[in-house]
C-alpha cells in the first residue's frame, strides 16, 4: 500500500462543488473477527480486549443459539427450539458453556442475534433504538478487495470471504479526497466534509434494518405529534410486501470529486424506522482514484485506467446488497437507487447503461441527472485531462503509446496525496470539474440523450426533483471575492457583465447575449440585488433544474412512471445567508429524518414536512409512487409538467396538495428549446434559414448575428409575456 493512502485529509486548492454539511469527530474504519481476535482491516493483528469477558449483547446475555455454516439466523433459531423440546432438562446455553474458553465466544458471539451470514461471510452489527423502534446497523462491510498498490486505477475486485465473524459495527474510512475550508470553523461547510480519515481502502458498505420490535408509542400517525408509529403489527402488514421491506440503497453526491457514506446527514437510522425500510450506502472512488480515463492507450488490458471506476464500484456495491437483501430481510426485486447532485446522475446513469440495467427497478434523482452539464464527460476530454495529470505527477505522459503499462506503474508509485492535489489543475470554472462519468462505449454508451432515447423503461419508476436556489452555493464558491456567505451583494451592472461571461465563456458569443438577454431584470431596473439573484438563478437552471425536467420529460416518454417534487423550504435552521435561498442539498436532511431528531432545534412544522418526505420516499420504494394515502400526485408528462411542492410553510395539513407547472417552466423553455435553435442557426451549415448562401461573406453573417440574437430574445420575451 502507498504511503498515503491511509492519511489525513488535506486542505483542497479548489471549491468543493457538492457536499456541503456536517460530521461528527472521525471514527475508525470496519473491523475484522477471526479466530477470537479482533483487529482492524489494514492494520496488525491485536488481541482483543477483555477476551474472558461474557458474550454480552444489548444489556442481554446470550441465548446460546448455534450459528451453522450457510444456515440463516432464523433457521439456526428453529434448531435449537427443536433441540429444547428434544431435550427439556438440557440447559439453554449448554453449547455458549462448552465453547467458552474456545476462539467463538469472549467479546462479541457468533451466536449473537446481530450477526448476519452473508455471502462474504458472517458480519456483526450493532442494535440502537430509533423513536421507539429497533434499528440494526451494520457499518463498514468490504464488498470489494482495497483497491490499492496493483489495483489502483482498476475496476473492482470482490471482497474475498472470510470465516470469522466481522465486527461492523465502525463507520469506514472515506475514498481519498480533499478536504474544502474556505470557511475554517464554519459548520455549513464542515458537515460536508469526511468525518473519517480517507483512504484508498475505502470500498465499504453501511445497512441500517429496521426490525419488527413491540414499540413504545401508541397508534396514530397524526402530523404534529412525536408518535411516528402504528402498532406493530399493523405497521408491518401494511408496509412489507410478501418478499421482504423495501430497500433503498444511497449514493452520495460531491461531483464526482469528494463526497463520504459517512457523513451524519446521510445517518439513515430515522428513514429506516419511520419508513420501514432497509436504507444501505456505499463508498465509492472520487476522483483520478475513480474516474482516470487511458482506456485508447491500454491495449487489450481495459482493466487498467478504464475510466468509470467509481462507476464500477457503485455497480458492484448494489450487486451485493442485491444478492444479500433476503439475509437483512429485504426484498432484491424492491430496491431503489437513490442521490443527491452525482449521486442522482449516477442513478440516472445505471438506469440507463447495460451493465447496471435491470438491478433495480426504481430510482430517485435528486437535483442531478446524467444529461446535466458537469455530470459527464467525451473520452477525447477524459483522455486530455489524463495526460495532463500523468505529466503534473512527473511520468512521462510521452511514453503512453509506446509503454502505457510503465507509465501505469509510475503513476502507481506516485503517492495518493499528490495526485488528489494535482487533479484539480484542470478544474475549468464553475461546476467544471475533472472528474465525472466517461462516454467509454461500455459502461456509458453514448452521450445521456442517446441514451436515454435508446432505452426502453416501460415498468420503470422514477421520482425526481429540484430544490429552488440549485445556483447559489456554487456562485458563492467559484466567486468568492464577489460575494459573502452571510449578507447579499448589490452587484453592478458591469460585475453581472463579467460573471455572467465568465460562467458561460464556452458558450458562443450569440449564445452568451441571448443568456444575459433572458437573465437581466429588465423590471428592476438595473437594482445590484436583482442582479446578484439573477445570477444564482442562470447557474440553477442551466446546471440543474433545466437538465432536470428535459431529462424526466425523456424518462417518462421512453415509458418510464415519473413523478416530480419541488423543494421550496427555506430551513429554520440553515447557517448560510438568507439570499441563498434554498440550496443545493438542503432537501437531504428532510428525506433522512434528520428533523425528527428531538436533540435538534427544527421548528415542528419542518419535523412534520421531513416525515411527509420519509414517508413518501419510502411509498415509493414500496409501490412505485410517493403519494400518500388520500393523495393525489399526478405524473409528470410533457403535457402536464405538474410537480409537488414541498415547503413546510402554507396550509395547516401538510397532506394538502400543493402543485406548481415546470418548474422554471419559462426559463426551461429558454434552456430547452430557444438555445438549441439559435445554436444551430449559428451555425451556418446547418442554419434553417441558409443565411451562409444567401449572404455574399462571413463578416456579413457575424455582423448580423447580434440584431437577429436581439429579434429573436425579443420574441422570446413576448412569448413569455403572452404565456404568462
């Protein structure tokens, strides 16, 4: 292993794009069991502690149940039940007595109801109450071999099994990463960042199952109340379909770039009680780690650099909690992908490409789908950024062609702290990051439209969504001397002039003018607030709602159920300025329960709105569609664009039905429909109107350009005025 693959995090060079929120002190990574010893993967074996101490679990001693090899717990419960009534007068735990000196039993009990046999091997978790209902939690389960020294940059290998009981009871580390502090001390930003030390050791799993467990609280399900649950009984009938719980299986978001499983937001201990649902996450390569991209050079070896090895890894994960559900008591025909930012563009992305196609049957995207601007990239790209990181680390990117493998070799030598580094020098703007899924002709086919109107989704369902001010947080990063985190910008007419070219420098010039047409507040009167919002609004729609609903609109016309939602609530308790808005991510700690939790100060109204958000998201993965009992949440079809709204503010009864058309429904039009138009008329082989015969040189047309750009936004404003 290299050197640094198991250090601290670092302080990044670049802004961190999309995690942004908090964590508790690092804990350390997943622990091994064998032959009575306890000891950390990827460290020296050391003896357990306290190792003649009784097998103790959850306050209880232990019944004494025999554990088979390839028996489950349920039926090594039915064995011994036998065995008692064959044997009345033999003592309970006459087999925990007998083994109590031996290798099995000193601290933790192979015998112990925590313990899962998995196809990897037996793993042990840990059992917490959540608001009255027993949650079993399992972190840190290996579901792929450390992709470290020789298996840097190559797709994953599967976890060998093993025999002794794995302690899974540690959060594991986080995939190597840097560390973002703009804000040093400041906890908006700090939640986002890992909470446990990185490491390329890192492809690890975490499961929470809710069990069937007589709870504290009484019947009713009345908004406005502490009393999450049902009766027992009632809750499990109504909520667990004949082959087990439904299972939702998340995937962080961070641009492909950072991001951890680990984080507190992401604890799924509420959504998995108050749902009633298994919730499990993995961790995934970032970065160069995960996404180096020398597939043209690699000759017959597409193992070493591919690309899409995050992708890879994702893909293996859900493998194996697919194989693995019935042992947690779920379901692997009812599981659900779900993410926020790269975590929805991933679920987008294994809907779609034919290695993931059919493992899962639902997915929700949250504020990220694959078609987004930055949520993908050409090979030709992939490649140029390869070569140049190869070079930065010091190998010699001029033997690719003819040595790869050396080349290979030399950038397994470099140490992972360098490379983390040297990756960002080809960030290129606001959300133009280095690393993202590659158009590789295997895993990723084709470009995300392609795709998508290739696909045949007919029995598919997806839920998807937007949150109101997607923009904000990445303005504030990539134009950090322009504006504060805390109080609004009056920005001039000439600092919108120059952001608004520096966000859309790809862009033509025809493009650009068209773009700051449709995004100057013409009714304002050129006010320095307006302006400051109307850029945190051009950066949303481009990068994220506007991809959203072209995207959802695909879905659903390729046969797809699609059902929509539209995060409005501005949270009580959000440490960013109040010209933010709602940000990218705040709908996260809503759909995880985090405002249930007693111990934080969420207004009631939000505690309300987050179970409503649990509750839907859990229907979902149970039926295919979020609405609740006595709800009515229509498809959204190109037709009928209707998305429901979530904000915890307006009517008394959070089960009112609050609709809204789009959204963004204008300015989408503009995205969706006006640009590519222009696009194309700016290109004179393929302009609709001929302009490049007709007209008798090329200055004539460049001239004309801006009156025509200036004619058609015009038309576009009457439209818009018309239509509204």
């Amino acid at each position: 292993m290299n050197a640094a693959a198991n250090g601290q995090t670092q302080t990044a060079t670049k802004p961190n794009a999309f995690n942004k929120r908090p964590s508790s002190t690092p804990r350390a990574s997943a622990t091994t069991v064998q032959q009575g010893a306890i000891y950390q993967v990827g460290t020296p074996y050391s003896a357990p502690k306290n190792s003649s101490a009784q097998c103790v679990t959850s306050g209880r001693k232990l019944s004494g149940r025999k554990l088979v090899a390839g028996q489950s717990r349920s039926s090594a419960m039915i064995v011994n039940e036998r065995s008692r009534r064959r044997h009345p007068h033999r003592p309970a735990n006459l087999f925990v007595l007998l083994l109590g000196a031996t290798v099995i039993c000193p601290a933790y009990g192979i015998f112990d109801r925590l313990v899962v046999q998995t196809s990897s091997g037996p793993i042990r978790g840990r059992s917490t109450m959540v608001q009255g209902r027993e949650v079993h939690v399992f972190n840190g389960v290996p579901f792929a071999k450390p992709p470290v020294d020789s298996l840097r940059f190559k797709k994953p290998v599967p976890a060998e099994p093993w025999h002794g009981v794995l302690d899974a009871t540690r959060l594991p580390p986080s995939c190597i990463q840097e560390r973002y502090e703009y804000f040093p001390g400041f906890a908006g930003e700090e939640m986002w960042n890992p909470n446990t030390n990185v490491s390329e050791d890192c492809l690890y799993l975490n499961i929470w199952v809710p069990t069937k467990t007589r709870l504290r609280h009484g019947r009713g399900l009345n908004f406005g109340s502490t009393d999450y649950f049902q009766d027992d009984d009632d809750f499990q009938r109504q909520h667990q379909s004949k082959g087990g719980l439904a299972m939702l299986v998340w995937i962080y978001g961070g641009g492909f770039m950072s991001g951890t499983s680990t984080l507190d937001i992401y604890n799924a201990e509420i959504l998995a009680a108050v749902g009633n649902v298994i919730v499990a996450s993995m961790q995934y390569r970032v970065g160069a780690f995960g996404f180096l991209y020398l597939a043209p050079y690699i000759n017959g070896y597409e193992d070493d650099a591919p690309g899409n090895m995050g992708m890879w890894d994702q893909a293996l994960a859900i493998r194996w909690l697919k194989e693995n559900a019935k042992v947690f008591g779920g379901d692997p025909d009812l599981i659900t992908l779900f993410g926020e930012s790269a975590g929805g563009s991933s679920v987008s992305l294994h809907l779609l490409s034919p290695v993931t196609r059919g493992l899962s049957r639902r997915g929700i995207l949250q504020s990220g789908t694959l078609n987004a601007p930055w949520s993908h990239m050409t090979a030709e790209k992939a490649l140029q950024i390869a070569e140049g990181l190869i070079d930065d680390c010091n190998c010699n990117v001029t033997m690719l062609k003819e040595s790869p493998h050396t080349v290979m070799q030399c950038m397994r030598n470099v140490d992972a702290k360098t490379i983390s580094v040297q990756q960002w020098n080809s960030y290129s703007g606001i959300l133009g990051f280095p690393s993202a899924p590659t158009i590789d002709g295997v895993f990723m086919t084709a470009d995300p439209m392609t795709m998508l109107r290739e696909a045949n989704l007919e029995g598919i369902d997806i839920l998807v969504g937007s949150n109101r001010d997607e923009g904000t947080y990445f303005l504030l990063y990539d134009f950090i001397d322009y504006f504060e985190k805390e109080a609004a910008t009056s920005l001039p007419r000439d600092k919108f002039l120059e952001i608004m070219n520096t966000i859309f420098n790809k862009a033509s010039e025809p493009e650009r003018e068209a773009i700051i047409f449709q995004y100057t507040g013409w009714e304002s009167g050129n006010d320095g607030y307006q302006n400051q919002h109307q850029v945190g609004r051009a950066v949303g729609d481009h990068f994220f709602i506007c991809p959203t609903n072209e995207f959802a609109l695909g879905l659903r016309e390729r046969g797809a159920s699609v059902h929509y939602y539209y995060f409005t609530h501005r949270t009580s308790t959000s440490l960013w300025g109040e010209w933010m808005g709602v940000l990218h991510g705040d709908e996260v700690e809503y759909i995880f329960g985090q405002p249930m939790n007693a111990s934080l100060q969420y207004r009631q109204r939000e505690r309300d709105l987050s179970r409503r958000m649990v509750l839907s998201v859990s229907e979902f993965a149970r039926t295919g569609n979020p609405a609740l009992e006595g709800e009515h949440w229509p498809l959204y079809t190109r037709e009928n664009p209707i998305y429901f709204i979530f904000n915890a503010e307006g009517e008394d009864d959070l089960r009112g039905e609050k609709y809204g058309r789009g959204p963004m429904a204008t300015s989408c039009a503009f995205w969706n429909d006006f640009l590519p138009r222009l696009r194309a008329w700016s290109v004179p082989s393929k302009s609709p109107c001929n302009f490049s015969e007709q007209m008798s040189s090329a200055s004539t047309v460049r001239m004309m350009r801006p009156v025509a750009v200036l004619l058609l936004c015009l038309l576009f404003q009457s439209v818009r005025r018309i239509a509204g």
